[in-house]
C-alpha cells in the first residue's frame, strides 16, 4: 500500500474568542492511500501552522513539507514514517505545532492500519484492558460562584464521576479562586470527583502550595498544570509537599519529556494529549514507560469527537486507565463534527470497536464551517 494523497484542512465557527477552548475551530488530516482506505486524524493545536507544516513545498533536508516526506510511502510502516518525518522536519518540529502535526498524520496512520486489517486501533495496540469508561465532564472556570453552580447542576445530572474546571481567570486571584473551589465542592456535594486546571498560571511557589492545601481542604482530587510545564522540578517539589494529585502532559511533546516527568517525579498521573505528545506511536511508548513508573494515565482530551475517537481506542488499551476527559464544550464542532458523537450513559462510555479509530466525518458541518 502507498500513500497518495495527505490533506489538512481547517473547520472554524464564524466567531472565535480568546477563550482556552480549542472546540471553536480544528484541523483535520486525512491521508489515502491507493488501496481506496484513507485515515482522519484531529490535531489540538495552531490549525494554520498545521496545515503549513503539511502543505508547505520542501525547504531543504530537515526542513521539509510533510506531505511531501509522506508520498508513496507505506502507511502500515507507522514507526518507519515517524522517524522519517522527525529526522526531514527536526528544524521546526521538535515541538510545539510542528511535532503537533506529526503527531495527528501518525494517529492517521493508525486509523488506515486498524482498517486495513480489519480491527480497532485498540487491538493493534495489544488489545483491551477495558472496553467502557468512566467519564469526567471538562469545563471552563466561570467568574463567579453563581456561574460555578448553575455548570455543576446543568452538567452533573448526567452522571459524570466528577467536574473539572479549568483556566478562565484561575491564578489571577488566588482568594477568588478558592471561593469558586468552594463553590464548586459545595454544589457538587461530598462524593463527586473535582479538579482544578491552573493552565500554568502559579508564579510563586508559596500561594501556590498553600492554595493546594486550601483546595485539599474542599477534597480536590488533582491539582493540573500548577506551573509551566518547563520547571518539572517545581511539580516535583510541589506534589512532595501536599496531600492531593499533581497532574501535567498536555504540553509535553516527544518521549524524552514524558520520562523526564516520569524520572523526576513530577505528576501523580500523566495526561499526553495524542495529538500532541507524537501520536500513538509515542503514546503507546508512554504508557509503557508509564507503568514502569506506576503512574496512571488519564489522556487530555479537550476537542471534537474525532481526537476523542483516537482517545478512547488508546483508553482501551491502557492498564488502570481511571477515566476518559469528556469536553463539555458545547459548540458546534465539539457536538456535530463526526457521524456518530461519543455518547455518555449513565456516566459511561463504550469504546467501539468498528476497524481503525471507528469514527467518519460528518461532511454537511466539515462544508458548511470549512475556511
Ligand atoms: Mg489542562
């Protein structure tokens, strides 16, 4: 089989605001090949810079355009292409949107091997350790206390295990920020799960311990991404000193981060995003060098039903995976991108098992929020 075709392309609802919700616009890779199979693939990150990284003509050797690196090469040689891609794009993606880029052509390519050979991604990755999951409902921190409960009511009465509630103004105001913690536990009563997402806001490392004995206090399961992910030793420092979860992935890309995180003991539970860490390539490295460590994975998962598709197969596969993130963005994207929307029952999800990563476009939202 040969690749003939790489497409990145943009979806975007009309108005974007400066908000962290990555539901308001996407990039989406599809890759075909000559067998007629094709893989989708959704990418957390700048879609503009994507969509170069993919569509731009070759500079020189490692600096190349990703389409052009991919052509005619064998989809099913996932570990032969990641290198391949890494070692004619090293200039611009060892990181950040470049190796995001990377890491959704290689989730793609799995999807194109799952139904090449008739099977879900899971089973590629060495099979199910589960096949349903325990969701978490993941919102945005609002202003105000109000705000806080009217979420907790409208979501919660879904079954969700717990609430997390991430970014917003969290870390401004550190005494505002505990009422809304307050407020959170208070509606959502004593046996549901809460967490916090600081989005790397801390800037001391004093308010921020005493904040997350404060947090403690309200039974907080995890503390995320208290500080910029570039001072692992501050999460280190930070997660010997307090008596609830420390938690980080998202922004790591590439393996040697993940050990970095793992070596050092940074994090209580490990949360690469596969649209960004390197794909399932990496993903799957992760979790093995996740278990040596004996710490958990729960993936980041804050985009359309597409990354959430790759999410669940690479859920299934790992062992004591805890819960599957579930967006509670509700935008049009987040809701209507794929044909058939991941659905939470009773605070469950099933993972399927249709071949590759089981999930189809759903073309009338790709042409009508297409740019
Ligand atoms: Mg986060």
């Amino acid at each position: 089989m040969k690749i003939t075709d790489v497409q990145a392309y943009i979806v975007r609802q009309p108005e974007v605001s400066l908000i962290g919700d990555g539901t308001q616009d996407s990039v989406i890779i599809r890759i075909d090949t000559d067998a007629g199979i094709y893989g989708l693939a959704e990418v957390d990150s700048a879609p503009y810079l994507v969509k170069q990284a993919i569509d731009m003509p070759d500079s020189h050797s490692a600096q190349r355009g990703m389409r052009s690196v991919l052509l005619g090469m064998d989809p099913l040689a996932t570990e032969v292409i990641w290198d391949e891609l890494y070692a004619c794009t090293y200039y611009y993606a060892r990181g950040g949107a470049g190796m995001h880029a990377i890491s959704g052509i290689d989730m793609a390519l799995w999807d194109i091997k799952g139904k090449a050979l008739g099977v879900p991604v899971f089973q590629l990755l060495g099979g199910a350790y589960q096949r349903r999951i325990p969701a978490y409902i993941s919102i945005l921190m609002p202003q105000t206390e109000d705000e806080v409960k009217r979420l907790v009511d409208y979501h919660m009465v879904k079954g969700y295990s717990g609430i997390k509630f991430g970014w917003g103004n969290l870390g401004e105001d550190m005494a505002h920020d505990l009422k809304l913690v307050r407020a959170a536990r208070k509606a959502l009563g004593p046996d549901k799960l809460l967490m916090i997402d600081i989005a790397m806001n801390w800037r001391e490392y004093k308010p921020a311990l005493d904040a997350c004995h404060a947090y403690a206090q309200e039974g907080v399961y995890w503390v995320e991404e208290p500080f910029r992910v570039e001072q692992p030793e501050l999460f280190a420092k930070l997660r010997d000193a307090v008596p609830l979860n420390i938690t980080a992935g998202e922004e790591l890309s590439s393996l040697q981060e993940f050990e970095t995180y793992l070596q050092k003991g940074c994090v209580d539970i490990l949360q690469p995003d596969l649209s960004r860490c390197g794909g399932l390539t990496i993903g799957k490295k992760i979790a093995d060098l996740a278990k040596r460590h004996q710490v958990p994975i729960i993936p980041h998962n804050f985009k359309s039903g597409l990354l959430m598709s790759a999410t669940l197969q690479y859920i299934a596969s790992l062992p004591g995976a805890r819960y599957l993130e579930y967006c509670g963005q509700e935008t049009v994207l987040s809701r209507s991108l794929i044909t058939e929307p991941v659905v939470v029952q009773d605070g469950y999800v099933e993972i399927p098992d249709r071949p590759g990563l089981g999930v189809e476009l759903n073309m009338d939202t790709v042409a009508r929020y297409r740019v």
